[in-house]
C-alpha cells in the first residue's frame, strides 16, 4: 500500500518567473518547476545540507536529491544553448509518458514500442490518461531521437519514463524540456508515487 503523499512546503516566491539571454533570441524554454527553484534556493543561496532541506521542503532525501538534480540539469542545459528559463508557477502538476505494447493498459516497453501513454498528475493524484500512437513503432525512416522529442513537447510531458536510454535521445528529450527518468518497472498504481 502506498503511504500518502506530504504536501510540499513552498516558501520562496520568485521575483521574476521568466529569465532569458540578451544578446541572442532564444528559441525554446526550459521549465523550471517551483519546487525546483526552491531546492536550488535553499542549497545554493543558503547553503544546506540535502537532509536539512529536504525536511524544510517536506519531502524525503532522495526526492529532495531528485529535485537538485533535475534543477541544475534544466539551469545548465538553458545557459549552455541560450533558452529562456520559465519558472512554473503551479505546483504539483505534471505530465508523464510511458511507452507500452499496449493501448488498454500499460505494458512497459522501450521506446520503439506500438503506444504512448500519457499521464497528468496534480497534487500527486491521476487526474487523466490518453494513450497515443508511437510514431517510433515500425518507422524505418527516422529514429527515436528525431520524433519522440517534438511530440512529448507538443503533449506537455514533463517526464518520459523509461528502463534505458541511449545518449541521443536523452539530449533530444531535455532539449525539448522531457526529463528522462529511468524506471526497471512501472505500472498505474506506481506512476503518482515516483514523485513521493
């Protein structure tokens, strides 16, 4: 049974929610979730200790760990190729993709499988589910790195969840603002608690 989920404890409100270079037009944005902006705030600007921040976020080591690491990745991928940073205003909300056999359930596969499943999540609760065709599926003419990107982009998805990864599809997917996180299993009822 899966225990319930702590309400993350939020402080900082940001001055600015959009930051960006000067000397060139960006042309994508990196989102930056609040909760993330408030990891990087309490470790970098304050100094703590992972432990001490994860209990003043309310929140566990690992998952505060998880935070940091997501944050410093999306602050180091838009100063590296110039995008704009956008903090998320809304809390607790995203979109996750899983690839499956399957569109009646999910059966975890890679990324050449037949379906995508898509989830959104808000205050760590389901809210809904949409399985779509994977344009990967039998396609001999482009691979993973060049289609999965611009259609998780274009779905909102946060986060692709996934067994392995291949370099160029995981640079294509945080170019794109889709954070690869690798899963050995998923199934519905694990899908709320990988952000616990």
């Amino acid at each position: 049974m899966a225990r319930d989920k702590l309400k993350r404890k939020l402080e900082l409100v940001p001055v600015c929610k959009y930051f960006g270079p000067k000397d060139i037009e960006a042309k994508e944005d990196i989102v930056l979730l609040h909760e993330e902006l408030e990891a990087i705030h309490l470790m970098d600007s304050f100094c703590m200790y992972q432990e001490d921040a994860a209990k003043k976020m309310n929140v566990s080591r690992a998952t505060f760990a998880r935070i940091v690491k997501s944050a410093r990745k999306k602050i180091s991928l838009a100063l590296v190729t110039g995008s704009n940073i956008k903090v998320h205003e809304i809390n607790n909300e995203f979109h996750l993709a899983v690839c499956s056999n399957s569109n009646t359930q999910i059966d975890y596969a890679d990324e050449n499988a037949q379906y995508i499943w898509i989830y959104f999540i808000k205050d760590y609760k389901l809210k809904s589910q949409n399985c779509i065709i994977n344009p990967v599926y039998n396609n001999e003419d482009e691979i993973a790195c060049n289609l999965l990107p611009e259609l998780l982009h274009d779905f909102g998805v946060n986060y692709f969840l996934i067994k392995d990864i291949d370099y160029d599809l995981k640079i294509s997917l945080i170019a794109k603002g889709v954070y690869p996180i690798l899963q050995d299993c998923v199934d519905i009822d694990s899908i709320v608690g990988i952000f616990q």
